[in-house]
C-alpha cells in the first residue's frame, strides 16, 4: 500500500498542513547527479532517490510546522517530480544509502595477472612520482 500522496495543488497541500503534527515524516523524490565532471556516466548510481522529512519545529513568524529549513511549499518546491509522499516511495532507495561496491578486495587466495601494459603503466606512475632530490624540504613552509 503505498500511503497518501500529495500533489502541488492548493487542496493537498492545505490537506497535508492538517495531516501534519510533531515528528511526521513525509517523503519527496530527489534527482541525484550520476555523471563524472567530464560528463560519462556512472554506471551504477541511480537517477531518483527519496529523502525523509521530519517536522520538528514551528516557524516562529508564519506558525506553520516546518523540517529543518523548509515549510509545506519548500517541500512541493524541492521535489523533482512535484510530490510529497505519506511513505516511501516503492523501488527507490534512501538518499544517504551507499552505493553499491564495485570494487574492493578480492579474497585471500586471488592471483591477479598483470600484463606488459599495466607493468609499463605503474612504473611511469613511480617515475613521474615525487622526486627526493626535487621535492621541497620538510618542514619547508613554500609549496
């Protein structure tokens, strides 16, 4: 059963100030950026998460409840897709989950091959390291 859903109108969201007491969570759909600076992909973020609102205070000025920063309006405002949901939505995943592990280690007995590629590669890496005769002294306040 997926709950009560409110729309950006003026009934639901006086609707959803009335539904509102202290410590209702209510939840809004979020747009997560999943593509590097160069603009490739990351293949396994996802594009949507939900986030979790609580409603702790009333603003002292308008006496409206308010989660965190935001009032009613704020949260319509803020959702990609224009909705407040009374419970999670289905087939997303919370905005502060981890992202699945790509990579990691491997186990104890994994033998790794490395070709005559990756051996140039980690050796260019050593070469183009920091040089002792080069690198500033330490304690040296100059970068």
């Amino acid at each position: 059963m997926p709950g009560k859903i409110w729309k950006p109108t003026r009934r639901d969201m006086n609707d959803l100030k009335r539904h509102i007491r202290k410590g209702t969570v209510v939840y809004t759909v979020r747009q997560c950026v999943n593509t590097f600076p160069n603009g490739l992909p990351i293949p396994y973020r996802d594009k949507h998460y939900y986030a979790a609102h609580e409603f702790t205070w009333r603003s002292p000025i308008t006496g409206s409840w308010m989660t965190s920063h935001m009032s009613v309006e704020a949260l319509f405002a803020e959702s990609v897709d224009g909705l407040v949901y009374e419970r999670p939505p289905a087939g997303m995943k919370e905005i502060g989950t981890p992202a699945p592990q790509v990579s990691g280690p491997l186990g104890d007995g994994y033998e790794g091959v490395l070709d005559e590629a990756e051996i140039g590669g980690l050796w260019k890496q050593v070469r183009d390291g920091s040089n002792p005769r080069t690198r500033r002294a330490p304690g040296s306040w100059r970068v």
